[in-house]
C-alpha cells in the first residue's frame, strides 16, 4: 500500500506502466465537477469511478472488506475525509465468500489491522495484497477509485 499526496505522484509511476497514465488523466479533470459514474479512461486498462455519498461506519465497511486479484485501486480523495481499514491479505484467514471473477474482488470477514485518514488531495493505492475497507466518514466524501489492470 501506498499513501501520498498528488503532488508526489510522480515518485510511483515506475511502480506500474499504466501510472503514468493514470495520474495524468487525475491531473488534467476537473476532479471537483466530474459527475459520479464509471469513466474509460484505457480501454481495459484503465477506468475511473467517481462517487459522491455520505460516508459510512467502519463497521458497515468492514462488512465488506476487500481486495482484488486483477486490479490495483488508486483512490483518492477529492473532497471530505475519508477513512480506511487496511491488513496485509497474508495476514487475512477468514474468506467471506467466495471470489468474484466478474466483479474481481474478495471479501474477508477479518477485522483491519489500522485504520488512517485522507483529505482532498490525498490518495492510497491498493494492490492485490492490500484488503482495505474505504468509505469510513460522517458526512459527504467525494473521491475517485482508478482501477489499474495488473
């Protein structure tokens, strides 16, 4: 997992070959108008997911704790303060479910390891070994989830 400020993207785009990409297409939207809905940015390469909900209680996200197999997930924080559950998947023992082919995700029924915070401007990445629980707040969060074809 990674946790940083859009300002030190660039620092990670040696990290994947899609990230430049990827960061490029959140430095040139206007991240603040962009309507909630799904976004090709790469064909299925890359594709942007914008939200704007009320948050929810850590024990509603942790009921849907997740990682991905096929997917990175860069989710960033435009507006609001968002909160995250995050543990290491090796540390994970209890599936809730089986994997989702189609949807690309697993969920565990493990509590979180940590839990952190981002504001506007701040951003996580989420890699196939990150199960994290997002949406943690009490009040409006606007993000948007990039999720990176491995």
């Amino acid at each position: 997992m990674i946790i940083d400020t859009i300002q030190n993207a660039s620092k990670y785009f040696p990290v994947h070959p899609l990230f430049a990409k990827a960061f490029e297409y959140i430095n040139n939207t206007d991240l603040a108008s962009t309507e909630a809905g799904k976004y090709e940015i790469d064909g299925v390469n890359l594709k942007a997911i914008f939200s704007n909900k009320k948050g929810m209680t850590a024990e509603e996200s942790v009921a849907k704790f997740e990682c991905h197999d096929k997917h990175i997930d860069i989710q960033l924080c435009i507006a609001g303060n968002e909160q995250f559950g995050w543990k290491p998947r090796e540390k994970c023992t209890t599936p809730n479910g089986d994997y989702n082919e189609e949807k690309d995700v697993q969920f565990y029924s493990d509590k979180p390891d940590t839990f952190f915070s981002l504001t506007d401007g701040q951003f996580a990445i989420f890699f196939p070994e990150d199960v994290h629980a997002p949406m943690i707040g009490d009040a409006e969060i606007k993000k948007m989830v990039i999720k990176v074809k491995i």
